[in-house]
C-alpha cells in the first residue's frame, strides 16, 4: 500500500505509474470524508453516532463502499507483481512483513483502544472508567480460528480499520510460497490468452464481475469489512496481480473503460433498492436481497476496472536533451509529499476521526455544518499527526510503514 519516497523534482522511477500513486491518495484522504458521514447515518454502527441522522448518508456511503477498498486491493496486486519479479518471493515477504506488521501492530496498540473506550463513553451517559482502567479489557482475548485471518477476537478488542492491513498483509504472504512453488508457465499461458481474447472482443474485461456477483448472493456481505465479504478481497487482489502480468490488459482497460464505468453505475443504481428496503440486504436469502448483492458484486468489478483506465494516461516523454523543468508544479509537491504517507495516514485517520466527533456530535447545529467542522478538524489534525509524529524521524517512519 505504501509507496517508495520520491522527490518531485528527482522524477519517477522507469515504469511507474503515478495514477495508481494517485488513486490510494484519494481513497485514503476520502476516507476521512466517508468516516465523518457514519457519524450521521441512521444505519450502522459507528464509534459515536449524532443526534440527528439522514438516511441518504445510506446511498451516498454505499456508491463509495462498492469500489474504494477493492480499489486498493487490485492496486496492491498489481504492486504485488512488479514487486515480486523485483526482490523475489524471500524478500518480498520479509519486506512486506515489515512493511505491514508493524504499522498493524503500532495501530492495534496505540490507536485501536481509544476508538472502542470512546464507544462506550458515548454510548452510556453513565460510563466513567477511565482509559487506563480499559487498556486491559480491551486485550483480554483470545483465538477464534473460524475467523480467519482475524484470530484474535474479544468483547472490546478489535483490529478496527486496520482490518485492511491484516488481510493485505495475509494475500502477501499467501501469494509469495505460490509464486516460489508453484509452476509458472501455467498461469502465464492463461494470462497470454485472456489478454489477447480480451484485446479482440470488448467485454470480455466484465466477465469477472459473475464470480463478484456470485460471492456477493451467496457467501453475503460484511458490514465490518466495508461491506464486502472478506474473501471478496482476494480475488480484488489476485486479479490485480494477473492484470500486471501483460501490458495488453492495460490497453483494454482504458479502451473499455469508459462503457464499463458507465455499467457499474446502472448496476449499483439498480442494487441501491434492495439495499434501502430490506431488513439486513447483507445476509438475507430473500429474492431481493440475493439480486441486489449480486448487482453490487458486479458493479464492483465494473468500476474497480473502470477507474485505473479512465485515469490512465501515458506520461509524455521529453525529446532527448530537452531540460527538466526548473521547480515542481505544485501538483508535484503535493504528489511528492502524500505518496509516501499513504499507509500512516489510513492508520492515523480514524482514532482522529472518531476523537473529534466524540465532540464534535454534542453541538446544537444542523448536520451540514457539524460535518464540515468534523472533515475540517479531521483532516487537519490527520495531517499534522503524520507531520509532527511520523515523517520526521527513521524510527517512527519505520513503525508506519515508510521507506528510509
């Protein structure tokens, strides 16, 4: 998930594609917007919840939650690729451990317990055990092995938002054995056909969207997992790797990208009915909600393989001998400074987010305004926390996840 530090004026590395670089930016900056709106959903069941809710939080969250996570899930497959043909299954594992691990640790120590302390101090006028007094609730534990890769569980601990991590982390380490043992001509024989079938006929890029549909009516959805099935990732996250295997599913992807956006919002369109009328559209076996997983499932794919190709543009390159430009663009500075604060800033985020709504959700003022203060104070202190805490010495960058 995280990036390789780069100075705007140093340039990219050969090969890089900035877009992805760019999408986790965006999706991890938006989650501050999108943590901040459950605080006014009238469904869910976030830390601290306002007075006043809206049902339409429903709906706009919900076009979000189809494609965000599984977004950085295909990206981190498609980094998983070029990374493993780079440093080899060995290296990759141990990096990705590192990288990972302890950024999940840190976060489940340091952030995870002020989050649920903050839960039950909102959710009980009465609740007045002091944080120090929780700590030790919070990690009485212990092992539920049906609850794969999360087997840790307990009445107050919960990995929270890092669940993200925890299954990043485990489709690493599951994929570099297979890329170690496993034969690979096999697989890149299959690859070469589906992207030259892909390249020839238009659509083929939608067929996985069945077995997202399919995993979506049948195994459920998992709200604690924005949404998806847990197992939904894996493919995300499989089909990212194979995509990197062949330039040519780039082409299609941006050649198809448009008409396959433009699906996946029918999709989710035709999905949101059954998501807003039925009891619990997650696991019920009704008609209605087994078609209206299944539209989300495919929507999903639609717009996850949307996305990268709409935002996909080859970077123009410079005849040769031509002078590098004297100062980065603004955009450059600002590329240059989030790309490598992708991971500490999705492990810092929510403890923030859920602290200034803790009281920010006591004002006496209409929704929009106590939205706007929480997104605003959020980001900031977000911001400032990575800054002040994190980027500024080898040891703490170390503890979340960046590079050097």
């Amino acid at each position: 998930m995280a990036t390789r530090t780069e100075s705007p004026q140093a340039g990219l590395p050969q090969g890089r594609r900035p877009e992805l670089d760019v999408m986790r930016m965006a999706v991890v900056v938006g989650l501050v917007f999108f943590h901040s709106a459950l605080v006014f959903a009238t469904e869910g069941d976030f830390y601290v919840r306002n007075a006043d809710t809206t049902e339409a939080i429903t709906v706009i969250a919900g076009f979000g939650v189809v494609w965000a996570m599984p977004l950085l899930f295909l990206i981190s497959g498609l980094g998983a690729r070029h990374s493993l043909r780079r440093r080899g299954a060995g290296t990759f594992a141990k990096e990705r451990s590192l990288r990972l691990g302890i950024p999940l640790l840190v976060g489940t120590l340091l952030l995870n317990p002020l989050s649920q302390w903050l839960r039950l101090r909102s959710s009980d006028p009465d609740y007045d055990e002091s944080y120090a007094g929780f700590l030790p609730r919070f990690f009485d534990v212990h092992v539920e092995f049906d609850e794969l890769p999360f087997f840790l569980q307990g009445e107050h601990f919960e990995t929270g938002h890092l669940w993200f991590v925890v299954l990043l982390l485990t489709f690493s380490l599951m994929l570099a054995p297979l890329h170690r043992f496993l034969p690979h001509e096999p697989f890149h024989r299959l690859a070469d056909r589906a992207a030259a079938v892909s390249l020839r006929r238009r659509g083929v890029v939608l067929l996985p969207a069945l077995a997202f549909a399919a995993i979506c009516a049948f195994a459920g959805m998992e709200e604690g997992y924005a949404g998806w099935h847990r197992w939904s990732y894996l493919l995300f996250f499989a089909a990212g790797f194979t995509l990197a295997t062949d330039p040519r599913f780039r082409t299609v992807m941006r050649r198809d990208a448009r008409p396959t956006a433009c699906l996946g919002v029918l999709l989710f369109m035709a999905a949101a009915p059954g998501f807003t009328t039925a009891d619990d559209p997650f696991t019920e076996t009704t008609p209605l909600a087994v078609v209206s997983r299944a539209l989300f499932g495919a929507a999903g794919w639609c717009l996850v393989v949307a996305i990268p190709g709409l935002l996909d543009r080859p970077r123009r390159q410079l005849p040769p001998g031509s002078p590098e430009p004297a100062a980065p663009t603004t955009g450059q500075r600002v590329y240059g400074y989030l790309a490598p604060a992708v991971l500490p800033l999705y492990v810092l985020h929510q403890p923030i987010v859920v602290a200034v709504a803790y009281f920010v959700v006591g004002w006496a003022a209409p929704i929009p305004v106590e939205y706007v203060v929480l997104v605003t104070i959020s980001l900031a202190l977000t911001l400032a926390a990575y800054e002040l805490l994190v980027r500024r010495t080898r040891v703490t960058r170390f503890l979340f996840g960046m590079r050097g």
